[in-house]
C-alpha cells in the first residue's frame, strides 16, 4: 500500500540553506534511500517525523505511521517547492523452478533444525558418554567457537563469519577449502563419527544434525531472488566461560552498484541481535548512506540502554580516527522494530529469530 510523505517547507525553512538546495536538486522518479530517524508519534496514525537521506536530515510529514530506525526506499512523486515522496515499488518474483526447489529443501531441513545455543549446550552435556571416536570431533567443534571477546576485533568478527557454515558449499564449490574451523563441516565430520545405530547414537545426531539444519535454514534465507540487492542470514554462536553458549544474529543487505550511487558506493543496511545475561536482549541497525554511517540500538533494559548512549560519543570518535563520516547515533529503550525484510524466498514460511 503506498503512503504519502511531504516534506515539511515550514521546518525546513528554519534550517539552513543547503539542505534546500540539495533538495532542489532532486527529480521525479528518482528512487531515494532513507532512513528515519524520529518515527511519528506514537498511536497517532501519521504526522511529523525526520528523515536522513545521504547527509540530509528533513523534516517530513507522513500520511503512515513511521518507526524509528526504519529503512525506506522512496520514490520522488513531485519535486519543486512542494517535494511528496511515496514508497518505491517492490515486485515480487515469480515461482520458479528454482523457487520449488527451495521449498522443498526448506522441509526437509525444518524437521531437523535446532537452534545453535541449544544444540551446543546438548553436545556439551553429553560430551562425556560420546565414544572416544566422536569425543574429538566434538571437543574440536564445541572449543572452536568464537568468544565474545574475540567477536569486539574485525579479524575475530570476520573470521566468526567465514566460519559460521553458510559459506561452505560455496567454497568448496570455487575450489576453496573450508576455513579452518567451519563449524558445518566440523558438524558432519561429528556426524561421520558417530554411530549409526545404539544407544550412543540417537541423541547426539539429532543434536549434529540439529546444526547443520540451522546452517542449511541461514543459507537459504540468504538465497535472495531480487536483482536489486544483496542478503546475507547469519548466526554466529559464541561460547562462554560463565554461562555456556549463545548466539548473535546477523543480518546484511546491499544494494547492487547499479542501485546506488557510483561516487559514494553501494547502501548497506546491519541487523544484529543478540541476549546475554548481563544485558538482555538487544538489537543494533547500523546504515551507510553515501559515505556516512548511522547507528540505532534497541534494549528493553533501562541500564543497558543507558550505558550504550554514554558509549555513542566514543563509537563515533573511533569511526572518525578510522575516517568515517557519523550520520546519527542514538539509543532506545524497547523493543526494536522488526527486520521487514522480504525479499527471501523463506519470507513469510519461518522466521530464523523463532
């Protein structure tokens, strides 16, 4: 359903010119990546809000509630003095062979599927009864995990990432072998270890194969049949001293380059979430639009929220010493709005969060 979003002349008027003149730049059709950053009021079913496009914070009014930290795609609908703006479009893909097959896959994998923290915490409690010939794989598996310490470092981050599993296929596909502690692979090769039949066998393979249907369940959602843009699903489990096994849910999403900009690069949207016990649940949405970065965090902790908004000042000094430019950063407390990613062909038939 489209809405209407105007931009608000009397706000802007007390601003600064630039904006203005930037704004009168802008022409109709043109397809505009935004993300809000004041929502409308709450429970009013419309009304003022402020946007950030590029560098541009504008003040809007909308015919629709409005959340903050959610990402737009705008087309511009009348340009001018009186700029309205209206949600840009989407199509949806027809079913294809392809399609079917995803669908299928997916049903063979929902059975099966177990989400990482428990499965971990199960092969962790029955490590001591498994035969010596599946003990090892195990402990390799179980003591590979990454710690939260090393998930704070890009090298720790980026390599959680090439091992989480969803790229294996597509490595061993290119010639590639897997990275070193890819967790599916370490998965099946338990699995390869373990008894078919006995007593030894039944609940440490649901556990194995618990994993790597997860895994499996993440690749596929991260099969995005849209030519616009590019999604990756992700679980990274992480291992604690204190309290075992958790798990930090990612998702990524960017334009193509033809969508975007050619001089400032490609868009890209991050979710994360995350619930340990010192902090609770809490979600992250960090955006780059044209250059500069933006940054929204949820908690339903009143403490937690407060000592992220101490912690804003210093994120933007390090992106800065990194020569980054800072959008907005702000900290919220409640509950995060959700992803509304629906571009996968998994949308609408699970949701990897349950």
């Amino acid at each position: 359903m489209e809405f209407g979003i105007r931009v608000d002349n009397q706000q802007l008027t007390q601003s600064s010119a630039a904006p203005r003149a930037q704004l009168a730049a802008w022409r109709v059709g043109q397809v505009l990546s935004a993300l809000v950053i004041e929502g409308t009021p709450a429970q009013a079913g419309g009304g003022p809000a402020r946007l950030q496009v590029g560098n541009l914070q504008i003040p809007v009014r909308s015919q629709t509630p409005l959340q903050t930290g959610e990402s737009l795609r705008l087309n511009v609908q009348r340009a001018g003095k009186e700029i309205i703006l209206t949600r840009a479009p989407t199509t949806s893909a027809p079913v294809t062979a392809p399609t079917t097959t995803v669908a299928q896959t997916l049903r063979n994998l929902l059975p099966a599927q177990q989400a990482l923290d428990v499965a971990l915490r199960g092969l962790s409690k029955l490590l001591p009864q498994l035969p010596t010939t599946a003990a090892a794989p195990a402990r390799e598996l179980l003591g590979s995990l990454p710690t939260p310490a090393q998930l704070t470092t890009g090298s720790g981050l980026k390599q959680a990432i090439l091992s989480s599993g969803t790229l294996l296929e597509s490595r061993l596909a290119a010639g590639t072998p897997p990275a070193p502690q890819d967790i599916k692979a370490a998965a099946a090769r338990l699995l390869s270890a373990l008894p078919v039949q006995g007593s030894a066998a039944g609940a440490p393979r649901q556990l194995a194969e618990g994993l790597m249907g997860r895994i499996g369940l993440n690749q596929l959602q991260s099969q995005s049949p849209s030519g616009n843009t590019v999604y990756w699903s992700l679980e990274l489990p992480v291992r604690t001293h204190a309290d075992g096994f958790h798990t930090v849910q990612l998702e990524v999403e960017t334009e193509e380059k033809g969508s975007t900009d050619a001089e400032s690069g490609p868009n890209w949207n991050v979710r994360l979430h995350l619930d340990l016990p010192r902090t609770g649940p809490l979600d992250a949405y960090v955006t780059s639009r044209h250059n500069t970065l933006s940054a929204h965090f949820w908690s339903t902790d009143a403490a937690t929220a407060a000592r992220i908004a101490k912690a804003l000042p210093d994120l933007a000094r390090a992106w800065s010493a990194h020569g980054l430019a800072t959008g907005v950063l702000q900290s919220h407390r409640g509950e995060a709005p959700r992803s509304g990613h629906g571009k996968s062909p998994l949308n609408g038939l699970v949701d990897t969060r349950a």
